[in-house]
C-alpha cells in the first residue's frame, strides 16, 4: 500500500487492529510518532524503536528514523509529550500537507480520514463547500483539488487558520476561493442561515469537546442540533460528510443519531466514510472514528 500508493504519511500499528492494544505507531516521512496509552509500552521502549527502525530500512532506506513519544496514560492531565518538537512536510495523493510533531495531541494530518479526503476530492468540482471545524484544512485542500468553485473554513481557533493558510500554499491554492472565518461553529451556521447560504457539500468533523463564546461543546450532547443547524444549509442535491471521533459513542449509536436528525428532511443515509487499509481497527463498535455520508 506504501509503496504503490506513493503514501509519506500512514499507520504502521493500529493498537487493538493490530493485536497490540494501548500502542499506535504512525509514520511520517521518516520519523515515527509513537502513542502510548499503557506504562508497559515504555518499558519496551528499546526494542520497539529497533524493531522500527530494522523495518524502516526496508522502506525507507534513504531517510533516518527519528522516533516521537506521547504518553496518553489513564488519570493524566493530557499528553505528554517525551521529544522535541518537530514541523516539516508531508505528501498524500499529490497534496502536500505541514505537519507537526511533539507540540499537541495532534500531528495536523488525520490519517485515518484519508479516504474520506480522496471522496472529498472526487465529489467538490464545481460544488460550494462548507469545512466546519476546518482544523489544518485538510478537508479544504482535497475540495479545492477536486474542483470546488468555493470553500468555506470555519474554525475558533486562528492558529489553525493560519496553518490551513500555509497548507493552502504549499498546493498552490492560496488565490483559489477559500475563505476562512475564526468563529464558533453554531454562530457561524446561524449567519449563514440568515444570509441564506447554500452548499452542495458540508463537511462536519467536530471535536469530541470545545469551547465557543461562553459555552462549552460535547459532541454527544449537542451533534443533533448541530446536524440539523448543518442540513438546513445543505443543498437539495447535496451531500454532508458526518465524522465523530470519540469511544463513548458506537457505530451503530451514531449512525441512530443521524437517522433521528435526517429523516424530518427528507435525508438518508448513503454510506460508512472510507477507513483506510491502515486502520484495521475501524470496524469495531468502539473504534475512534466513525463516518457516515447523508444525501
């Protein structure tokens, strides 16, 4: 899969997937972000790096391994983070994307959404795109990839804006239509409610927890009203990617949600979002990451 599909960016050890629970292992071109959510992962911490490393000769042999520690143990304050911090650049399907290591919980590039990102690109031409909770601005990327006449960034944060900017760049797509607003979500959706804005493609990958103008966000508590919020801009023939991340919620509990939220407008559900051959853990109840594409 490396190799033919020209990746720079991939899992190598998926924890349970991959029989080796509380352990993930991903690579990005050449250095190896190490998550750890078990003391014992530490205590193997030589022979892990070396079994790596004997591995990364073989598919890298032109790189030298480097290798990142985060500690995500149970009854800690966040990540911890064992190395120096680390930021350079990464390909997937022809993009190229910044990326950063050893500053916070994430590296700027979620891999497990990449084949979402490869739908993303398939289905934007010409369509008006709306990327809530933009992040880095992946999602924004694939879109104006694939041809989307205009995509919409909506993020609190300025510091991912900025990045998504940067991002912007390095694909030469920084005077391509790409607006970005530093605003709470639900504020965002109700201007553009009242403006009377359409999209032919919303994209709704929020965080598992956030904080907007005095008021915190959950996604399990408050993502039906923020699907609805999200379908009422959507176009008659649109489509919205619907993303949640988090363990608290199963598959088949989510997608109940989104049956609930969908079926007074007339919506369906189409489709699971793409998992990627890297994240054989994906299918299970539990997994992170679940997706779902409505119509």
């Amino acid at each position: 899969m490396v190799r033919t599909e020209k990746l720079e960016a991939w899992r190598l050890i998926d924890g349970d997937g991959d029989g080796m629970e509380g352990l993930s292992v991903d690579h990005y071109f050449g250095r190896y972000l190490l998550t750890a959510e078990r003391e014992s992962w530490f205590e193997l911490r030589p022979s892990l790096e070396a079994a790596i490393a004997t591995l990364h000769r073989e598919i890298s042999p032109e790189l030298e391994a480097k290798f990142h520690w985060v500690a995500n143990l149970p009854g800690t304050r966040g990540p911890q983070f064992e190395t120096a911090a680390d930021s350079f650049e990464v390909g997937e399907d022809g993009a190229r994307f910044e990326v950063h290591l050893g500053e916070g919980p994430h590296s700027g590039l979620f891999l497990d959404q990449r084949e979402n990102r490869r739908e993303v690109r398939k289905i934007s031409s010409e369509r008006r795109v709306l990327n809530l909770f933009c992040h880095t601005g992946a999602f924004t990327v694939a879109a104006l990839r694939g041809g989307a006449r205009e995509v919409v960034s909506v993020d609190l944060s300025k510091n991912y804006l900025a990045w998504l900017e940067r991002n912007l760049r390095l694909n030469g797509l920084a005077k391509k239509s790409a607006p970005n607003f530093a605003m709470d979500a639900f504020a965002y959706l109700e201007k553009a409610r009242r403006q009377g804005e359409r999209f032919g493609l919303i994209l709704l990958d929020p965080p598992t927890f956030g904080r907007g103008k005095g008021k915190a966000f959950s996604t399990e508590r408050d993502y039906g009203i923020l699907l609805e919020a999200c379908l009422e801009l959507l176009e008659p023939k649109g489509r919205l990617l619907a993303c949640l991340n988090t363990r608290k919620m199963g598959v088949k509990e989510f997608r109940d949600l989104l049956k609930e939220g969908v079926k007074s407008r007339g919506r369906k559900i189409l489709q699971p979002g793409g998992r990627p051959a890297d994240f054989p853990g994906g299918g299970s109840d539990g997994a992170p990451l679940k997706a779902f594409w409505v119509v």
